[in-house]
C-alpha cells in the first residue's frame, strides 16, 4: 500500500514559523532557537476552550488539573481508541471538529488512515526534542503502555510459567486468559511485530523449552505459537477486567495465568486481588503500545492543543496515567516508587513497539485475525 504524506503546511504559533507535516513537525533551527512557551501559553489565552478524547477515564483529571494549572478551560472525555478514529474521521469530513486533541492507542490506524488524509497532526514540542528518543518523536507518542503476563500470588510463590511456550502446553490448556485478538488490533499487530522484529527470539524460546529446534510448517516461528495458543483453548474476554478476575481473584484453587494491562494491578488495592508479575518469563514479560498524541488539524484553537500536548509530556501533566503503569517517553520523568505493577524492575525485558512499521502492521491484521480464527478451540 502506498502512503501520500501531505508536506509544507505553515502556520503561524506562538510568534514562530513552524513547518507541519501530517506525520510529523519538522523545525528549522532558527524556529527552534525561537520557541517560546510563554508565548505559546499566551496565545492559548485566546483561543476557545477544547475537547481531548482519550480511551482512560484519566483524562478527566488531567484536563481537570492542567486547566487548574493554566487558568484554560478543557474538557477531557474518555473516547475508546476504535471509537476516535471513527469520530475524528467523521468531524473532520464534515469540517466540524470537536475533538481537537487525540489520545490515542491505535498507532497503525493513526499512520494508516488519519493522518494521510491529513485529518490530525502530530507536533513535538521543540523544547522536548532532547527528553523524547527518537522512535517515539515521528508521530509523538507520549506514552507506552503495557500487557504483561501475570499469575496468581496467592496460589503460587513464583510465576508458575517460565516461557511462552508452556502455555501452550496440554497443562496450561484452557487455564490461560486474554483480551480477544479479533477484538483488539493491538494484539495483533503484537504478532506482526514479533515476527518482524523478533521471530529468532521466539524460535529460540521453543528450543529453550523443548530442547530441540522448531520444526513448523507455519511461515515464521511467531505465527507457529499463535496457532499453538489458539489451539490450546484459552479463556477469551472482552476486556482486561475479566482477565485480571480469572487470575487474581482470591482463593482459587487453580487460578488462570493471564495477559493484561499493567493498569489491573491497581485490583490489588481495590478490589483485594492477588496479582503477581510474570518477572521471569521469557523471552518477554509482556509488551508495549504507542499512545500517540495528536491534534485534529481542523481545529480552531492550534495553539491551547499544541500547549495540553506539552503539558502531557510533563511529569504533572502524565502523572495520573503513570501511575496505571503508563511508562512517558519523556526520559526525564521517572515513574512513582508506588506503581502497582512493579514493571519498571524488568522494563528491559517487555517487547517495545516501533512505528517505523505501523503500515505493515495496519495491512497484516486481517491476515493474523483470521490465523487466530481458524485455530482457535473453543
């Protein structure tokens, strides 16, 4: 598939020329030289309030706390990822925008579909040019959010699997909990990413397990534990609530191991579950996504959206998300001593994501949906 990226779009922000690019902002040095935040922050002043859609309920306090912050008025509003894309798509048709900035997890559909129509931007802030590595500057993703693998401590000392292929082992069959794949792109384009980025790791993780070398007649290591996980009958849910209540829930006797957000853990607290960390897996305790920040190019107020991304890449701004496990990219920020999870202690070891291949991953879903369709046991 062929990408058009529509390039040399100007505007004028906060007393700087700043060139646009639908994928990305590209600065002159001079204009970076001039970057103002007082100035952008006065000129936010006048515009009208905004709209940020996010797919976690945190946005509220963080609209809540950088309009205590600035003296703006914005309003967050939880959004689900499949249902942004389909409303920013819709307001930018009809050129009336309502939400003006995007949080948003669905990487390859951002790359794939919104901003080759040039429906959204995405805008670094010169200023944290050096706090952002570059993987996460083009489009600006602020956060990096994590599925990791998790066990019952109630039941169990020690995470009771070691590899990822022993889930897919007669003993673990049927007892393994996860968000369905058809449901949720971002498992897929897991799959595509471990295949292009990774598959030796995996074929080396069944020899570690097995002792012997991966003989499969599927066309990459990846695609062979797929198909073994699909046959080995997990439990499939909705949402990371249920796998978190398979595998935490106090007093089972023979508790699921799960796949979920790093945000259940916060269950512990709240709900007396008994979650544990996988932090012996291998060859990965888990993974990663992209939330990208974005902002709908047809909105009346550039100069407010582009002052609430920067305040997200503050460590005020992101705090009530990293606090859910949510990892900035800002490297500046260090995340809270009280982070239920613990997946800084092994955040060397969850499988990152890189965008570099968003529109492969975008054009592979169908391919890896319908693999998992066909194998799976119900």
């Amino acid at each position: 598939m062929t990408t058009t990226i529509k390039t040399n779009v100007t505007r004028p922000i906060a007393g700087a020329l700043f060139v646009v690019l639908v994928g990305g902002i590209s600065l002159p040095a001079s204009a970076q030289d001039n970057f103002d935040l007082d100035a952008l922050i006065e000129a936010a002043r006048g515009e009208a309030p905004i709209t940020i859609y996010d797919s976690t309920g945190k946005i509220v306090d963080m609209a809540e706390a950088f309009s205590a912050h600035y003296g703006i008025e914005v309003t967050g509003v939880k959004v689900s990822a499949t249902a942004q894309f389909e409303q920013i798509t819709r307001e930018a048709q009809a050129g009336n925008v309502q939400g003006d900035v995007a949080l948003i997890t669905d990487t390859p559909a951002a790359v794939a579909q919104l901003m080759p129509q040039g429906y959204v931007e995405s805008w670094l802030p010169p200023d944290m040019e050096d706090k952002i590595p570059s993987q996460f500057q083009s489009p600006l993703a602020i956060t990096t959010n994590a599925n990791v693998f998790a066990y019952n401590t109630e039941a169990h000392e020690t995470c009771p699997v070691t590899n990822i292929w022993q889930l897919t082992d007669p003993e673990w069959e049927g007892r393994f909990a996860m968000v369905d794949p058809l449901t949720k792109g971002t498992y897929s384009d897991w799959f595509n990413q471990m295949e292009t980025y990774a598959d030796d790791q995996v074929a080396q993780a069944y020899e570690d397990h097995y002792g012997v070398s991966l003989e499969t007649d599927q066309p990459s290591a990846t695609a062979a534990w797929v198909v073994a996980l699909a046959e080995s009958a997990p439990l499939i849910t909705d949402g990371d609530d249920a796998v978190s209540e398979a595998v935490g829930v106090r007093g089972q006797d023979n508790p699921f191991v799960g796949l979920m957000s790093s945000a259940k853990f916060r269950d512990n607290d709240d709900l007396g579950y008994a979650l544990g960390l996988c932090t012996e897996l291998r060859p990965w305790v888990g993974w990663s996504y992209t939330k990208l920040g974005l902002i709908a190019s047809g909105t009346d107020s550039p100069n407010l959206a582009r002052l609430f991304i920067h305040y997200t890449l503050t460590e005020e701004g992101i705090m009530p998300q990293m606090v859910d496990g949510k990892i900035p990219t800002n490297t500046d920020i260090s995340m809270p001593a009280d982070e239920p999870s613990g997946i800084m202690d092994v955040a060397d070891r969850v499988f990152g994501y890189d965008a570099a291949t968003a529109l492969e991953d975008w054009d592979a879903r169908q391919d890896w949906q319908d693999l998992w369709r066909v194998n799976f046991s119900r």
